[in-house]
C-alpha cells in the first residue's frame, strides 16, 4: 500500500513511530518531471476528467509527484498553499482505482471537516468520466448514513481521523482492500492532536512509509507571484472598522474574504458590519457543520460576496472567484500568511491582499516580507482598478 503525506510550508514532519521530529529536506534525486498530463500514463476517462476540471498544464508539485505516487511509491510531498497538491493525489488516486471493484481503495485523511468535504468533491469532479463513489466521513453528520453509504461500497472515503477510525472500528469501513492512503496537511494533522488516531489507523491498514520518496517545491517558485500585496496602516484597533467601510465598496467587485484572528472578533465585526448595514456572511470553528456548510455553498454561488472568517477558511478551501483578501488582523505566524493569501490568486489567477497594520505590527509585516522575499506596499488609492 502506497502513503502520501501532503504538507504545506517551511518545515516538515516526516512520520516515524519513534518520534515526529521536524526535518528539512531536498527533492529525492530519482524524482524526474513530467511536463504536461497527456505524458503521465493516465487513463482515457481520467485525462478527461483532468481537462474537463479547468486544468491545461500540471503544476511543479504534479509535474513531480503523480506519476512516483502512480508507481506505489510511499511520498511525502510538500509545497505551499495553492500549488496543487489535493489534485496531485485526487489524480494519483483516481488513476490507481479498479472501478470494477466496489470496496474502499484509498483512504484519505485530512484535519477539517472542510477540507475532507473539498477533497470529495474534487475526486466527483475529476472521476466525473468514471463513475467513481467517494464519500466523505466527518464528524457532525448522520452516522447512519455513513454506514449506508459504506455499505453500498465506496472506492475512496475522504474524511476526518476521529470519524473515520470509528467507522474502521466498526467494521462499516473495511480496510483489506485499500491500496493507497493519503495524510493531507499531515503537519497540521500532528500538530492538532491526531497523532493516536492516525497511527491506530495506520496500524489498522498494517503500514508504515517505507523508504518514502520526497518531493519539495521550494519557496521561491511558488503563490506570492501575481498577488498584490498591500498594507494599510491604522494607529488604533478601532480605526480598522473604518478602514473596513471605506473599502467595502471594493470588496464587492468581486468576491473577498476577511481574516480575523479569533472566533469572537469575527462574530464582533460581523455585527458590527450588519448594523452599519453591510451585507457579510461568517464562519468559524465553534459554528455546527450543517450552518458552515451553507455558509460555504452561499459563497461559492456567489450569493454572499464577503466572507468574514479565522483560519478555518485558510486551510485547503478554494474558492476560484475570490480575488481579494483582507488580513483585518495580521496572523499569528508567517505560514499562516501564506495559506491566507495563497487563496486568492491560485493557479496563476491574479488577486490582491491587504494587511491591516497597527503600529506595532509593522515588524511582523516586515518580518513575512523578509521571509517570503516580497514586497508589501503602502496601499494606493486606486486599489479598485487593481482587483
């Protein structure tokens, strides 16, 4: 059985029984690319599916990856936020299937509800030729349905460890045919506290990597390119929310989300937004997962045009109209600023980021443009002709 652990960012977690210590590491020398999708050997209704989906030509981390994850090899691939890495092994996984066989196949864990609903969708979509099943097991749904559709035989389940462990256990999710499994933002898998359940379902799957393949697209070729990057300093917290209205007008050109550091800020601004009478829609952990979920389909739709949000959105969500984001409050660390903005100008599509700066935050905002090697201008006044 193949595993891929798909990170984001800086620095790496390389999975070992004994110990989870950060590592830094180079592109494995046998990694060759291959340039474009018609070279990788996909299958017919696959490669359809690929260019059906918006796709032209693979990007650095695909150009890599696929075809070492196609062979069986167990790969750890890392690059930053927006590069392309759920596509990377939705493609890989959906090339090893045997549709025929109506059993799970490949198992793919990720941190947030979201981000497992995401990775469902994106399988829908690019298997749409094969007629793939794929469900997504997440905690806050219907038990009941997960096994009814387990039952009925999926040949991928995405989903969240806890969820998915449970369905293992109860032998609704049965593991003796699967070939592949997937750790997606396998760091912030660790980091959150599901180190026990994944390893009991890695023991339950009887593997560990073994000789894995790595596979890194540095920094540099990666999403700051064709983003704008723009700061707006404020001397006090409560000039922001000024700032904020005098920009909305802006933000709804076209689609924008807004970055709060804290689930209380978010529901704060959100009011205060509505009783200034603008119209935002918000999101954030502590929110039931039917209302997030509506949340999100509103977004995508186009329904609501500003989206108010802490980190949750950061992690994986692409949504391709968003061309805007607004950090209302800097992140608490550096890789945070990458997922935030690397949203909004994915696979080369332009979009503008900008940093609500206080005083004493000019030093952090130094601080990414050092480590990001970019730039982040004072804000023009023209900002709208920008977006």
């Amino acid at each position: 059985m193949a595993v891929a652990a798909v990170t984001s960012g800086g620095r790496k977690r390389l999975m070992r029984e004994e110990d989870m210590t950060k590592v830094e590491f180079e592109t494995s020398e046998e990694v060759d690319v291959t340039p474009t999708f018609d070279t990788m050997g996909l299958r017919e209704d696959l490669l359809r599916g690929v260019y059906a989906y918006g796709f032209e030509k693979p990007s650095a981390i695909q150009q890599r990856a696929i075809k070492q994850i196609i062979k069986g090899r167990d790969v750890i691939a890392q690059s930053q936020s927006g590069t392309g890495k759920t596509a990377t092994f939705c493609v890989s996984v959906l090339q090893c299937l045997d549709i025929q066989v109506r059993e799970t196949q490949a198992l793919i864990l990720a941190p947030t509800r979201e981000l497992a609903g995401q990775i469902q969708k994106v399988l829908l979509a690019l298997g749409d030729y094969m007629n793939v099943q794929c469900h997504a097991c997440i905690g806050g749904t219907n038990v009941g349905e997960d096994i009814r559709k387990l039952d009925y035989g999926q040949h991928v389940v995405s989903g969240t460890p806890g969820r998915v462990f449970d369905m293992i256990r109860r032998r609704s999710l049965r593991t003796r045919a699967i070939k592949m499994l997937v750790l997606d933002e396998a760091d912030e898998m660790l980091n959150k506290g599901f180190k026990e359940q994944i390893y009991d379902i890695l023991e339950m799957t009887n593997k560990f990597m073994t000789d894995p393949i790595r596979i890194l697209v540095k920094r540099d070729e990666l999403t700051l390119e064709g983003i704008k990057q723009f700061f707006v300093a404020v001397e006090r917290e409560e000039w922001k929310f000024d700032t904020l209205c005098d920009l909305y007008d802006t933000l709804t050109i076209t689609q924008a989300v807004i970055f709060c550091n804290t689930k209380r800020k978010v529901d704060w601004l959100t009011e205060k937004m509505r009783e200034a009478n603008f119209t935002v829609s918000s999101m954030h952990g502590d929110m039931p997962q039917k209302e997030r979920e509506s949340i999100m389909k509103e977004f995508r739709s186009g329904a609501s045009r500003v989206l108010i949000s802490t980190d949750v959105w950061a992690r994986g969500l692409d949504v391709p109209q968003v061309s805007l984001i607004i950090n209302y409050d800097l992140p608490n660390n550096r890789e945070l600023y990458i997922h935030r903005i690397g949203r909004s100008g994915r696979y080369g599509r332009k979009g503008v980021a900008i940093n609500f700066v206080k005083n004493d935050d000019i030093r952090i905002l130094r601080d990414i443009e050092q480590y990001y090697s970019t730039q982040i201008d004072e804000m023009p006044m023209n900002v709208a002709d920008l977006i």
